[in-house]
C-alpha cells in the first residue's frame, strides 16, 4: 500500500501574471480533504458498536514459519476500510434473525449475586477436530465473567434458564437463578473475570475456523492467558466479539480497577527511573498489551516464531515524556520471574498509528532514519487511551508542526485536540522537539543559541560546532532539521562552520514511510505535483533544507558557510553513469534553494554560500534564476567557492538583475576576477549596499570610481554602507576619493569596518583617510600590507593627535627606516583613541635597537587607552626582524599597567633570549591582563615551566594558550642539543656508546614530552582556578576583541559587552 500522501493533479494554468498567485501545487485543504480517514469528522459518524473494523472485514492468511519481507511488510503497514466490509458489516448488525440481548443498564443496576447468575449471552462453540473433542462446548457471558462449559448440560446445572429456554436460542434476558453463589463455577471449564481480560480480537492464526482469542491477566499480572474461542459462522463470532467488549466496558466503569497491577507499575518504574532518569518516569502511563507479532528482538536469528512465544508472560506498554518502552514479564517454569526484557523506541521516531475504535487491534510503526521501520503488531483494550496519549505527546513534542503532519501519521477515529500554542520561552517549541528529537535517536547533544543582536533577522538559531567531537553524526543534525521544521519563531538559520558530511550523498527513500515536506505550515505555499516527486527522490539533505525554508513562513536568512566545505562537489549522474566532470558537480544545499526560489515557495531572500565548493551548474542555476526572477534577493555570498573567473562572470550577470534590492554581496577570494569595469556597471546602481566584499575578486585600471556612494543631485539617496572590503585592487583616485567623501557624510555614521588591506595606499592616502573618519570613530579600520611610508607619514601625526578610530589594523606594514617606526610607538604612546590595535609583522627593517626598546617599554607602561594588543610577529618572513631580542625586557613596562586585557606576542622567538625574567615579573604581578598569549615563541621545557610558576601567582588570567607546536619544538630542541653533545667524545668504544646513547635519548625525550605534558596540566588547573574565581565575573569585553581572540575554552560566563540595553538575551544551549 502506497503510504505517500494523495496528491491532486494540477489546476490548468492562469495567465503569467498570476503565476506567482495561483500555481500549479498542493491545496493545503483540497490535501486535508483528501484522507481517506479524519480525525476530527470521524467523531461524530463512528461509536464503538457500530463501526466497521478494517481489521475485522480482512481475512489474514499469515502462517507463523517464516517473517515477512521488508517490501511486504511496508505494503502492509498501514490497514485501510473498504468500503464493501462496511456496508456487509452494517447490514448484518440489522438484519439479523437472533434475538439481541438488552443494553447493559440492567446489569449494572444488579447485585453482585444477581450479576454473577444473570446470562448476557450464550452459545455452543465450534467443535475441535480432535475425536475427543467431539462434543460441543458451551460459552457463557455474564456482567462480572466469561464462562466455558464441557457441554450446554453443565452449563443448565449452574444456570436453570438456560434448559428453559430450550436449544434453539442463545442469547438470553438476565433470569435471575435460585442457585447460590457458591455453587458457581463448580462445574465451569473456564472462568475468565471481565475485569482482569486484556484484550479481545479476532484469531489471526491459519485456522479454517472463525475464532477470537481472549486474554487476561492473572493474579499480580506476573503472566497473561489466552482463551482460543472457535464459531461456525463469521456472523456468530462478529455478535460475541460485539457483546464481550461491550459487556467488558461496563464492568471497567463498574470496578473502577488499575489497567496496570501495583506490583508491576513499581517495578517498571524504578527499572525506568534508574536506567533513565525521573523526569522519564514523572507523567509515565502503563497499560496491559497483548503483542500480536514478536516485539522483542529474536535471541536467534532463524528467523521463525516458536510456538508458545507468549506462555508465561506478560506484557505492557509504557509511555513516557520522550519514549514509548514494550516490556515483557516472563515466569520461569519453576514458577520464579525472570528479568524483564524492555525495547525502547523515541516517540519521534513514531511513523504510522493505525487505531480502530471498534477493534481493539492496533499498529504502531517506528522508524528511524536510514533504518528499516520496526512495526509493532499489538491489541488492547485500552487502544483508545494508549492512541490518545500518543497524539497528546506528539503534539506537545513537536508544537510547531501543522496538523497535516499528524494525519499523515495517526489514522485513528477519534477527537484530534486542539492544537497547543507554543510557549515563547521554548523558542516556538523548539526546545521541546529538539530535546524529544535527540532522544529518540539516542543521540549525544547539539550546543547551540539564539542570537538577538548583530543579527540582520532576529531572533536568530545557530547552531555552535559540538564539544566532544569533531562533528555532529547525520542523527544530531536530523534532530536539529526537525526540530527547526514549521518553526515561524526564528526568522534566520545560522548553521557556520558546521560539518553537513555526515548526510553529504546520504539517501533514505527506500523504507521512509513519511512524505517530504510539500506545503508550508499554513498552506500558504505548496509544491507542484512534479516538484513533490522531485523533492521525494531526492538525498536526505536535499529534502531536509526544503523541509526548512518552505515549511516555516518566517525565515529570511540563511547561513550555510562552510558547511560542506570538507567535501568535494558531487557529481550529477549521466545516464545511470556518475561523472566527475566539472560541469557535473554540484554542492548538495544549491538545488533545493533555487528550486523554492524558482517556484516562490519561500520567503528566504538571504543565503550564504560561503567556503562552499560551487560547480559550474550551481552557478549557471542561480544566474538563471536570478535573471527569470529579478529584484528579490537580499543577501548573497560566495566567498571562498572556487568560482574561477567564467563562473564569476556568468553569476554576475544574474546579480546585476539584482541590483536594486542587494544589502549584502560578498564574492571575495575565489580564484577568477571580473573586471572592473563590468563590477562598476552594476554597483552603480546598487544603491541599497549595506555590505560590501570584493576583496580579490576585481581585476584591472578603471576610469571613474568602481561606485558612487554619495552625489550633489538632490534626488540621490546616500548609501548606507556599514562593511566595505576592497582588498587586492590597486584602488584609482577616483573611487578612493568618493569613499573620502562618503566617510564625511551624516549616513556613513553606521560604518563599522572598512578594509583596504594591500590596496597600494600610500602615506598620503592613509592621511586622507585618516583625517576624514576624524577622533575615536566606532569602527574597524584595516590598513595593512600597504606601503605607508611611501609619499608621507603625517598620518603618524594623525594618530599621535588621537585623529584615529577605536579599532586600528596595521598588519605587515613593512617599515624602510627604523626612525619612522619609533615615531609610530611615541605617538601610540600618546594616542587616547585606539582601544583595539593589531600590528602582526610590523616592525623595523632590522633587529632592534636598544632605543625602540626603550620606546616600546614606555608603550607599555604609559598607555592608559588599549585593551587589546597584538604585537605577534609573521613567522616565515620577518625572520630578521623578531622583537624578541628586545620584547622580553621591554615588556616589563606592563607591571604597572592595569588597562590592558588582551596581549598576543606570538612568533618572536622569546626563548631565544634566554633570560624570561621581566616576562615572569609580568604574569606573577600584573593586575589588568586576563588574556596573554606567548605560543610559537621558541621556549625550551624549563622556560616553559618557570612561566607557568608564574601564573600560578596571577589570579586574574582566564586565557592562556597552549601549542602543540611548542612542545614538539621543546622535544626537538633537546634532542638537537644532546646529540651535538654525543659528536664530541673520543672515537674509541664509539659503536658501544652510540648503541647506549640511543637508548639514553629515547628515555630523554620520553621524560620532556612527560614533563611538558605535567605543567600543562598545572597551567589549565590554573585556569580553571581564575575562571571560577567570583571576583573575574564582572569582566567584560567587546564581541569584536572575544571573536578576534579566538580561544574556544574561554568560560560560558564571560558574555559580550553590550552597547544597547538588550543586554543577555543571547543564552548558549546544550541538548540534555
């Protein structure tokens, strides 16, 4: 049977212009309409004694030798009612010739000796083969018991109506007997309490016979029974099968008995409790099942179901926040218990619920991911209360999904609850089904956060890169997807530098049972017919990023940077042949985003891409959907794709048809450029550029500017530029002068980073630049690799004059005299403006002299402004030119500077000067450093242990680095000294010294790699120390200085230092 949803043929086309109105696709309540079974109309037209049974109507022929395929068994997951076993049912239920007994009202009213004496229904039962069962039994049906007699005569004795009424009828009025009640049961065969009966359901076995089976509970539910009950006729099964549940209703109502024995619901919940925890076990519900098909896996694996699988047992149902557990309680032949057997399953991985009210058989089907499904053939009289829980949990697992989801799994005839609104502390229910998500696929947890602020579209999700391993496994990433599924909280997705290879290529058509997402939450947007078999052929991933942005109406924003960027771009096959041309190969997360933009089925107009290996198809398909659909896009970037220069090129035509709606572009450092002038052509225009990113994708002179951020018309609308990077071009006149210009208007306030890193500036360009952003600008100025020496060095005076920024880049600024760099330091010195400062591979053209010692310890010690320092030297080529000669004693200025938080003098090779004292002075003393990183720096193992001495004394450290690099430098440096020692002795006895020496080395090196290993460890239990240190917790720092650290271990407590009043609401969360 067919489990994908019924989808309607398409409507004929409109005009073009309602093409974006009117499409093609899925009705959201044409596809409601369209189930054969509705939860919520069903209410109404059923009632537990006049509906069909699916069930019931279908003879089963199953033999019990050997287990079904996996193709038969997905074909039979699901039972549907035909229309023919209703109508035949409904015409037998009356017409029948049988007197029919009378509602249980009156046996409700009767005592407990007139109920036990009062015959509700009676009846011979089919003979057995056996010769020895030649006689016909005799069944009695009675408001408080089930009776099986030899023949009709011991059932007279107990019950004198009965031969009164002669052999010809079988149902009965209740007759009130003389007999006493002790005399009952004298003679009975069977004596089944209504009470303790589990379940009632047609015998599903090979027998030419139409027979039910009857299960209860004995005393302490320790093990069920089962009554085999044989009749001639369907139609004579069908009226007792009626009666029984019937009568068995009342009785429940009357007793008001646990389904579930207390002895049983204590064991199963401490068992429970202790392997799960007690928030499993707070809402848990129990109730007695009868298991149809084997549940537990087989402890052979012949595949056959022996006979008597059942014998001795006992089975129930618990249903718990998060999981659904089948437990088996099993006797021993001796008559002791065995430990009970469990088989848990997630209610998240629940794909099919097959429930019909009058039959107390039901299906429940589990899946997950990648796997075969696990179908769990069960009855139960308490099917209703078992089913209703299951939809209850689904719905408060999964709030954010429609109501069309659930249909597609519980075909159930019963009341659908009201949708629950999902709390705003749970983000939309995400919490919830996340959490319900990771544990039904008994997944390790996924770290991530909202971000409120430095977000274009808040709230945003994003999930962090995960602790423990080096990347999320294809389960936690489907946990997260699902959880995101129909979710209108967020209005962006942030998945940064997370590894998707765990699904790349991943494909699961074959056993999902479930359709792909294809209609919005609200029905608002749809897939064609063509686009939904698309989708549901797709890989796993393909279908998940549909499922995302066309379920949820509310996101705009999506970042997928580097999320495949460890796998190579797949290849499309070719005729049933895989290809690895690079026309071919495509990234698996371009095809489901251009085929919703193509389709105007999501409302997602801002993608990255970025670290992404793009083909040649990805680039042709986004360029023609661009082109067909002009003027939406937002965001878009495609940093680091590997797009040589004909990609470029052919993407950039589509982006000039969107260039009067782009906020955002961002195509830097690929391996092609465009031309300038072809860039010029479309900036121009873009006039809506918030963010802007070129860096080494333009090539070429140009005459006029590249843009035109600003004008003298009056009807030209400044730009509001807030990121501008154009580094790796030879910026003209022309288009630095328009930027001069434009840093001098009101609407460039918002600027905060403007990069011209190797952009050929010279000094007097840099003091053009300078002297326009003016005093203590908030922003992020980047002018490195350039040669500012070049023409004038008055923006030295500049920044001497605080006419500087906050955050100043001077990076690899490659200074030709020694005097120009020494008057850098006075006017850092000096400056009251620059809180941030990088200056990687600054420094003289030579070593340093004592003289810019002096000036950079007086830096050191005297400058009362920066936070945040990097005085790191460019390892591989500025080898000639370390500060450490000098940096060692010059950094003992920092004793007595108490503003300073972040240090970085990397790559100076300070162990080189042998003496770390003023360095050591430094850490044990300093009152203001909380951050100070020396890797890469040439230390030898007893340098390293005397500057870990000396964090021990500071108390206010949080962050200290540490190298690999260092200490396989430590290991290789000892080795180099002891065998330039073992080079000088005398020749004599050479070959045995040489032999004991290798021996001596090993044990050597094994001792430094031991003892580096052990002062590491003292340093991080340092750490530790100041970070749960109460007086650190009121350190704060700006975003900008944290991300520019780049220390992953830094304490969760230490949070951005916010510049508006919404501080906190950014919170990191770990899946419990």
């Amino acid at each position: 049977m067919d489990l994908k949803p019924i989808i309607p043929q398409p409507f004929a086309e409109g005009s073009e212009s309602q093409k974006s109105q009117r499409r093609t696709s899925f009705s959201a309540m044409k596809a409601l309409k369209l189930r054969s079974l509705s939860i919520s109309s069903q209410i109404s037209s059923s009632s537990e004694t006049d509906l069909p049974s699916p069930i019931m109507g279908r003879r089963r022929t199953r033999t019990l030798t050997k287990n079904r395929t996996f193709e038969t068994l997905k074909d039979d997951l699901i039972r549907k009612p035909s229309k023919s076993s209703t109508e035949d049912y409904t015409e037998r239920g009356s017409t029948s010739t049988r007197p029919t007994s009378p509602s249980g009202t009156g046996s409700q009213c009767a005592s407990i000796s007139g109920d036990s004496l009062t015959v509700i229904k009676s009846g011979h039962l089919q003979p057995g083969t056996s010769i020895l069962r030649s006689k016909k039994e005799f069944l009695v049906l009675t408001p408080i018991a089930l009776i099986k007699f030899r023949n009709r005569s011991a059932a007279a004795e107990r019950f004198p109506q009965l031969s009164a009424l002669g052999s010809s009828v079988d149902t009965l009025s209740p007759v009130d007997s003389a007999s006493s009640l002790k005399d009952v049961g004298a003679s009975e065969k069977l004596h089944v309490p209504l009470e303790r009966i589990v379940s009632v359901f047609n015998n599903e076995g090979t027998r030419p016979s139409f027979g039910i089976e009857v299960w209860w509970n004995e005393t302490k539910g320790t093990a069920f029974s089962c009554l085999q009950i044989d009749f001639s006729l369907p139609d004579e099964r069908d009226e007792w099968l009626k009666q029984i549940r019937h009568t068995i209703k009342i009785r429940a109502k009357s007793v008001l008995e646990d389904p579930t024995p207390p002895n049983i619901e204590f064991e199963l919940k401490q068992m429970l409790e202790t392997s799960y925890g007690q928030a499993q076990v707070a809402h848990i519900e129990i109730y007695p099942i009868i298991p149809r098909r084997p549940c537990m896996k087989p402890k052979e694996s012949s595949g056959e179901i022996k006979k008597g699988w059942r014998d001795n047992s006992s089975f129930y149902i618990a249903l718990t926040k998060d999981f659904c557990f089948i437990v088996q309680f099993t006797k021993s032949s001796s008559g002791q218990k065995v430990k009970p057997s469990l088989v848990r399953f997630g209610l998240v991985t629940l794909s099919k619920v097959n429930v019909i009210l009058n039959d107390e058989r039901f299906d429940l089907v589990f899946r997950l991911p990648f796997d075969k499904p696990r179908k769990l053939e069960l009855a139960s009289r308490h099917h209703r209360s078992i089913s209703s829980k299951l939809y209850r949990e689904d719905m408060y697992l999964k709030p954010a999904w429609p109501l069309w989801t659930r249909r597609e799994v519980f075909f159930i005839d019963g009341e659908a609850p009201q949708m629950p609104l999902p709390n705003g502390e749970d983000y939309g229910g995400f919490m919830t089904t996340l959490n319900a998500f990771v544990e039904g696929y008994c997944s390790a947890p996924v770290n991530w956060t909202v971000k409120w602020k430095n977000v274009r579209h808040a709230p945003q999700f994003c999930l962090l890169a995960p602790k423990e391993q080096s990347k999320y496994t294809k389960y936690q990433l489907l946990a997260v997807f699902r959880a995101l599924r129909f979710n209108d909280y967020f209005k962006s997705l942030s998945f940064y530098d997370i590894d998707f290879s765990s699904l790349s290529g991943a494909v699961d058509n074959t056993a999902r049972l479930e359709s792909t997402v294809w209609i919005s939450r609200t029905g608002k947007r749809s897939l064609t017919r063509a686009e939904f078999e698309l989708v549901e052929n797709s890989s796993v991933l393909f279908q998940e990023i549909v499922a995302l942005l066309l379920g949820s109406e509310s996101i705009r924003h999506i970042d997928l940077t580097n999320v495949l960027s460890r796998v190579s771009a797949t290849s499309l096959p070719e005729n049933g042949q895989s290809t690895s041309s690079l026309t071919s190969r495509v990234c698996e997360v371009v095809p489901p985003v251009v085929l919703l933009w193509k389709s105007l089925q999501t409302r997602c107009n801002s993608i990255t891409l970025s670290g992404n290996s793009l083909g040649v198809s990805d680039i042709a398909s986004l360029s023609r959907v661009m082109q067909n659909r002009p003027d939406f896009l937002k965001t878009f970037s495609v940093s680091q794709c590997h797009l040589d220069e004909n990609a470029l090129v052919l993407l950039w035509e589509g982006l000039h048809d969107q260039r009067s709606t782009l906020e955002v572009l961002d195509v830097s450092r690929n391996s092609g450029r465009i031309e300038a002038a072809k860039a010029s052509e479309t900036l121009n225009d873009a006039s809506k550029l918030k963010c802007l990113n070129l860096a080494y994708a333009i090539k070429g002179n140009l005459n006029g500017p590249l843009f035109r951020p600003w004008s003298t018309t009056s009807s030209f609308e400044p730009w509001h530029l807030e990121e501008l990077d154009l580094s790796g071009w030879k910026i003209n006149f022309d288009t630095l002068c328009g930027i001069m210009k434009f840093v001098e208007l009101d609407e460039s306030r918002n600027l905060r980073r403007l990069v011209l890193i190797n952009c050929g500036l010279s000094g007097e360009m840099a003091t053009g630049i300078l002297c326009r952003l003016g005093a203590g600008r908030d922003m992020h100025l980047l002018l490195s690799e350039n040669p500012l020496e070049l023409g004038s060095t008055d923006w030295i005076d500049l920044i001497y004059g605080n006419e500087a920024p906050r955050m100043l880049h001077l990076d690899m600024v490659l200074f030709q005299h020694e005097s120009n760099f020494n008057r850098l330091l006075k006017a850092l010195t000096h400056n009251k403006t620059i809180e941030f400062l990088s200056m990687v591979g600054t420094g003289p053209p030579g070593r340093a002299s004592s003289k810019t010692s002096e000036l950079l310890s007086r830096f050191f010690e005297l400058n009362d402004t920066l936070q945040y320092l990097d005085l790191s030297g460019y390892d591989g080529k500025l080898e000639d030119s370390h500060l450490g000669w000098v940096l060692t004693g010059a950094l003992g200025g920092l004793k007595q500077n108490n503003t300073l938080r972040q240090l970085r003098v990397r790559n100076h090779d300070i162990g080189a000067a042998e003496d770390l004292t003023e360095l050591c002075r430094v850490l044990a003393t300093n009152k203001g450093l909380a951050m100070f990183d020396c890797q890469q720096n040439s230390l030898n193992h007893h340098q390293f242990a005397k500057l870990v001495h000396a964090l021990n004394l500071n108390h206010q450290i949080i962050s200290f680095p540490l190298s690999d690099v260092d200490r396989k430098y430590a290991v290789q440096k000892e080795e180099r000294l002891f065998r330039q020692h073992q080079e000088q002795p005398a020749k004599t006895f050479q070959a045995k010294m040489l032999k004991s020496a290798e021996g001596r080395l090993e044990g050597l090196l094994k001792w430094v790699e031991e003892f580096w290993e052990s002062e590491a460890k003292k340093a991080r239990e340092i750490l530790e120390r100041n970070r749960s240190n109460p007086a650190n917790f009121s350190l704060e720092l700006e975003r900008e200085y944290l991300e520019a650290w780049e220390d992953d271990s830094l304490p969760s407590w230490l949070v951005p230092k916010s510049k508006t009043s919404d501080k906190g609401k950014e919170t990191s969360y770990t899946t419990p």
